[in-house]
C-alpha cells in the first residue's frame, strides 16, 4: 500500500504536529508513504486530484488547520475544502482521511493536532486506510 499525505502550509506548526501524529502511524503499520505540502486547505483538493490522475496512491491523508476570524473567509475554506475532499471520495472513488482541522481557536487546534493528545493526524490515516480496504463485497445484513 502507498499513502499520500497533503498537508496545508498554513498554521504550520499545527499541520507539523498533525504530520508527526500521521507518519508514525503510517510507520508503525509498515506502509510506505510520501508527503506534499501546499498553501492553504483549499489546495489540497486539487492537488490529490492532480496527482491521482498521474500516479495514483492507495490512499490520501489531507491535513490542515482553519481557525476562525473575523470574516466569512473561514465558513468558505471550511465548507469548500470538505466539498472538495468529498467530491474526490464519492465521484473518483479516491480513498481520503479527512484531517482538516476547523477550530474556533489556536487551543482547540493545538489539541487536536497534538499526537500525545487529540492525534487527529492518525485519526485520518485511520480513515483513509479503512477507505482504501473497502471492496463493496460485504455481507451485508
């Protein structure tokens, strides 16, 4: 299995932490990853599409942090980054742990990001795998 983690360059001292907590499970698991960084929690949509069209990994792992402001811009990253993950997931068929973090403060982030504390970095490597390992033959019932 090959995992690809994007992660947003923004805020990131909490995108690191949330790294940290992804790549050691991802290790810890023996599965062979490569990471790409990009600006902001937009992005990474486009650039999982990107490279899935070239050269497809088993799974994606998208990390990122948005922190309320002042202004609608956060209602935006926050909805529009999430609708691009999932657009990618249902139209595609790609396989995405969705780790951006959307906190109300700079403390809720840390938290979440802190693999000793929330590990929302493994939580989507956890995702991602779970996505990847779905084949529609169930039992179902």
């Amino acid at each position: 299995m090959r995992v690809l983690i994007v992660t947003a360059s923004f805020y990131q001292e909490i995108t690191k932490a949330m790294l940290l907590g992804a790549s050691q499970l991802l290790e810890a698991k023996n599965i062979v990853y490569d990471h790409i960084d990009v600006p902001g929690a937009l992005e990474i949509p486009g650039c999982i599409k990107r490279v899935n069209d070239n050269s497809p990994y088993d799974a994606y792992v998208a990390l990122g942090c948005v922190i309320r402001g002042e202004t609608y811009h956060f209602e935006v990253v926050c909805n529009e980054s999430a609708r691009g993950l999932m657009d990618l997931t249902i139209r595609e068929g790609i396989a995405i742990g969705n780790g951006i973090l959307t906190c109300e403060n700079r403390k809720q982030a840390e938290y979440r990001a802190d693999p000793a504390q929330g590990n929302k970095g493994a939580g989507a490597v956890e995702a991602a795998l779970v996505l990847a390992n779905v084949t529609g033959e169930g039992g179902g019932g």
